[in-house]
C-alpha cells in the first residue's frame, strides 16, 4: 500500500507505527515501519526539462536569425542585378549610331536602367506610342526629356518607343535616325552583357558574363524567405 507523509511531518528519516489500542499491543508486536526519503528526479528528467525549456528556444532564435540573414543577402544580390544600358554605348544619343544594331541581341529585364546621353540642346528624348514611332511624331507623347543625362527604369513588362523630338532628327526610313524600341521581358531570361555607362568617347570594356539568371532566382527565394520568417516570427 502506497503511504503518503503528511503534510505537516516533513522529517526525513524512519517512521513507526503501532496500534493504538491497549489490547492490540504486545511485547513481541513488530512496529510498522516507514522511510521517507527525499525524491530526487532522474538525471534524464533533468537533461529533457533542461532542452524543452532552454535549449531549444534559444535554437529556434538562432535558426530564424540565421535564415534571415540568408533571405537578406539573397534579396541584396537580387537588387544588384538590375543592369544599366548607356543606348548607343559609346557613341551616345546621336545621328550617328544604328540603334537597330545596337538593340539587337539584348534582353532587357523589369528593373533595367536605360541612360541616353547627348548634348543639350542639340538632342532631346520622346516616349511615344508605336504609332508616333512609325512615323517619327510626337503627337500624344508620354514623355519627354532633355537633361542631356536621362535615366530611365524599366519598371513593367511591354515595350516601350523612343524618338528625338528635334525635327528631321527621326526619320521613318533611315537606318541611322535617333529612335529605339525597348522591348521588356519578365526576367526569366539572361539579358546580353551591356557596355558600361559611359559618355561619347569613352573606351570600351570587355563585357562582364551574365549573371541575371541566377541573381534573380535569388531575388525570388530571398522575398520568400522573408515573407516565411515574417510569419513565422508573429506567430
């Protein structure tokens, strides 16, 4: 029979008992005896309260810092790989550069920058509709620009048209007329290495290998990373 210690008898030690009524008691009764010991918890108890309670929070806290980190850094190279594109490389925003040849084999991605740099007022740049790049008109324009050092992102999918809004600057016909077509995908290709943004008579550069693909891939797995740990973090 299992026997608990009162409350008020906290003594450690041995414990005897015997019947309290004289005519139950003998000399050669054998008193009933009880040690009550001090429990002491098992040293695998000690070691599986001592992880659930302090150990794995402070792991948990460690693995969401670290994944963080990581998800940061592969947000960080995702922003470094937006390209800049100086149209006509080299040669500027001119009469004298074939901007057919120039476009032709580059891949512009949502995040690229495209720079025309030209002499003021010599020059300027005009958005147009495809309409008014046909026939070299800036009716309806979008947009125009002459700082002489115009910067502009490619912040959406589609393509996009631009003159020089100077007359006779534009020609429907002529390979060599200031208008250019940009067409922008959705990233998921490699865009062609760009010369670097540079001003006219500026040397060329050996092209730098591609890297976009997998900088963007990161970009992705960084934003989703830190959506996760966002939640994970509120929860």
């Amino acid at each position: 029979r299992t026997y608990r210690a009162p409350r008020n008898r906290p003594r450690l030690g041995a414990c005897f008992y015997l019947k309290g009524m004289a005519a139950d008691t003998t000399a050669t009764q054998t008193p009933l005896s009880i040690s009550i010991q001090q429990h002491q918890p098992s040293t695998s108890s000690a070691l599986h309260s001592a992880f659930q309670f302090q150990f794995q929070p402070q792991s948990m806290a460690a693995m969401k810092i670290a994944l963080l980190a990581v998800a940061a850094m592969a947000v960080l190279l995702g922003t470094a790989s937006a390209v800049t594109y100086n149209v006509g490389d080299q040669g500027g925003w001119t009469l004298s550069t074939d901007y057919s040849s120039w476009v032709s084999g580059k891949k512009f991605n949502v995040g690229d920058e495209i720079v025309f740099k030209y002499s003021t007022p010599t020059h300027d740049v005009v958005e147009v509709s495809k309409a008014g790049y046909d026939s070299c008109s800036t009716d309806g324009a979008i947009n125009t620009l002459a700082s002489g050092n115009d910067v502009i992102t490619l912040n959406a999918t589609g393509t996009r048209y631009f003159i020089c809004g100077v007359p006779s600057h534009c020609s429907p016909t002529a390979a060599a007329s200031m208008k250019v077509v940009i067409d922008v995908a959705s990233g998921s290709s490699s865009p062609s290495s760009p010369m670097p943004a540079a001003g006219p008579g500026a040397s060329n550069s050996p092209p730098a290998p591609p890297s976009n693909a997998a900088t963007s891939v990161g970009a992705t797995a960084g934003f989703g990373l830190v959506a996760l740990l966002a939640a994970g973090l509120m929860a």
